[in-house]
C-alpha cells in the first residue's frame, strides 16, 4: 500500500500529514515564518521519510497535476503568483518556491496540485475574470470534507453534498461540492472578510490604495477592525460582547461568511450539510454563531477527520497523495476528477491589462 504525505502551506503554520496503509506515521506543524526563513526544515523532514510513493507538496494557487520533477521556472513563479517585484519577499508565500526547488533537486516524489479554477467540474462561466476560487490547500481541505461526509453518512464520494466554510487563520473561503465534486468556489481573497485578511477588495478601493502588494491581501480583515492584529480568535469572541470596535469585527466576519454560504446555494441550491473547518471553526463561541445562521440552509457539522492533530489541509492532501498514488483514497480522487485538471489560474481573465499579466508569468 502507499506510502505518502500530504503538505499544507498554511498563512500561519505548515502542516505534514503522513499516510501509509491509512495509518498516519506523520503530524508535524512548524510555524509559517520558520518555513519562510529555512525552506530546508520542510524537505529536510520528507527526505527523512523516504522511501515515499507520492508527496503532495505545498501547492500556493495550484498547477494542473504537475510532478514536481517537471516543473518550469515560469510555473514556479506562476502557482505562488507573486509579482517580481515582490518575490524578496519569502514571508509572503512561505518559502514556496524554494521549498519546491528543493524538492526537485533531492528528486522526492512529489506533484502540484490543482486549485479550484483548474477543476473541469466547475463550469467555464462561473471562472470569468477569477483566479481565487479555492487554492489548492481549500481543494484539499474539500477532499477531507469528501471523505467525512462520505463515511459519516455512510455515503459513497459520489453522493456527497454540501458548501464547505473554510475559516482559517488568515483568509475565510467557500467551497460547493455536488456529487462528490467542486462546482463553485469562493477564494479568500475574492470573497468574505477573514480574520486577518480583508477579503475581496472593492474596486475603487484598489484603484485608490495604487499598486496593490502580495502584503496587503494579509490586512484589513476583523482583527484589524478590531484594532489588535495580535489578537487570538479565542479573545476575539470574549471580546466581542463587550467592546464595540470587536463587536464591529464581529459581526462583519459572521455575516460576510453567511453571505459567501448564500452566494454558493446558486450554484447549489439544496446542499446535504454545510461543513466548517478552519481555525476559527474550533472556537466553540464562533462555531456556534455560525451555526446559528447557517442552519437555515442545511444542519451544520464540523469537519472531522482521521488525525489527531494535523491540520484539515494536510490531512486532505494525504488522502489525494494516497489516491493519486493508487491507494484506498482512488475512488475519491477518481470522483474529484482531479485527473482532468487544466489550464492556468490566468486563463479567464478579461479585464483591461489582463495580457500584460499574463506576460510577466511568461504566458504569450
């Protein structure tokens, strides 16, 4: 049986999940700003486990089910999307690409993953001018919540019905799954405020705020509003009922996640269940106020999975890892249809400049 280990370039911490026969064999965290300084640590932790069948490795915006061993430089530059004139600035993608380097040098078994925007289950229309529907680590954390349901329920993958609410430590993102397969997405930077970050940037703000850098899409979400980018999502419920800046914050983050849910019921309408995972989403005072507005749509359950303290990301990427590698996960990456990815995360762009865009990730 495989051998692998899923990856998760969390905005906060990366995570390691290890699968060999469906036993876990690895849960490793190591904080985002470590990975950034010392790319090594990550790959250094891989090498460690060899020998390994197939490594998910820590995809950014996702590439078409590239091996890692294939991998161009303009793609390298493409799935973390920063501009070159951000690219000094490792903090912002976690040490992505040359963790990735890395990786190809020691020829370690790995591949990209798609991000949403490459699903050939999500219709072409619903991709007009996006690039954030869902990075790759929102389609792994999709692939955990496939698998929960799935056995929860008593389900096969292809039954499988539900909008997910990823509420992470930074961005807030949506996913619907129908039969087992993402048809929509929500992105946390193209939709509701998260707790760090702003969310989707309204136009006229963007135009006024210039050049926007890879920097700014990490502000302005509800701790910001709250006045204390320091503050931990536990003392941000405490404070909520008692400080009116917090309460602001509050009440933003609940009802602009609650909108992204509406938003998904057009593309599916009657959803199974709507799932939480995140950081956030095991805070018992934020969970329960979202399920308090969400249940309208549909009983609300957290995602749970099959490690005791990897995070949903990772365990997600582990069990596509053991798919793709043809263990007992092949039906669900066979229903995913992850197979059938394609195309850039560029490709449906239409907005003025959109081709000089496109030439500085040298795409002609």
């Amino acid at each position: 049986m495989p051998r692998v280990i899923g990856v998760d370039p969390g905005t906060l911490s990366f995570g390691l999940c290890g699968l060999e026969d469906g036993r876990v064999f690895l849960e490793l965290s190591i904080s985002t700003e470590d990975a950034a300084r010392t790319p090594s640590l990550i790959v250094d932790h891989l090498t460690r486990a060899l020998p390994l069948d197939l490594v998910a490795a820590p995809s950014g915006y996702g590439l078409p089910l590239i091996p890692v061993a294939q991998i161009t430089d303009d793609q390298l530059n493409l799935f973390i999307l920063v501009r070159e004139d951000d690219r000094s600035q490792p903090e912002m993608v976690g040490g992505l690409r040359e963790m990735v380097e890395l990786m190809r040098r020691r020829q370690l078994p790995a591949v990209i993953l798609p991000g949403v925007i490459h699903l050939g289950t999500v219709p072409a229309h619903r991709k007009v001018s996006r690039i954030d529907m869902g990075t790759a680590d929102k389609l792994c954390v999709a692939a955990l919540a496939i698998w929960d349901q799935a056995g929860r329920l008593g389900l096969p993958p292809e039954r499988t019905s539900f909008i997910l609410v990823e509420l992470g430590g930074a961005f807030t993102a949506a996913l619907a799954v129908d039969g087992g397969r993402i048809v929509d997405g929500i992105g946390g930077s193209s939709g509701g405020l998260g707790y760090r970050a702003l969310g989707a940037l309204d136009g006229e703000v963007a135009y006024s705020l210039g050049r926007v850098s890879k920097s700014a899409l990490f502000t302005g979400g509800a701790v910001f509003i709250a006045g204390d980018p320091e503050l931990s999502p536990e003392s941000f419920a405490e404070r909520a009922g008692e400080d009116p800046r917090v309460r602001i914050a509050w009440d933003a983050l609940l009802e602009s996640t609650e909108k992204m849910v509406a938003a998904l019921r057009i593309s599916l309408p009657a959803p199974r269940e709507v799932l939480l995972s995140g950081r956030l989403s095991r805070v018992p005072a934020i969970a329960a106020a979202l399920a308090t507005r969400l249940k309208r749509v549909a009983p609300v359950h957290p995602v749970t999975g099959f490690a005791s303290s990897s995070k949903e990301a990772a365990q997600g990427a582990a069990l596509i890892a053991d798919g793709l590698a043809g263990g007992s996960n092949r039906a669900l990456v066979e229903t995913m249809a992850l197979r059938d990815s394609r195309g850039t995360v560029l490709d449906h762009l239409y907005v003025a400049g959109s081709d000089a865009v496109r030439g500085q990730f040298g795409m002609r």
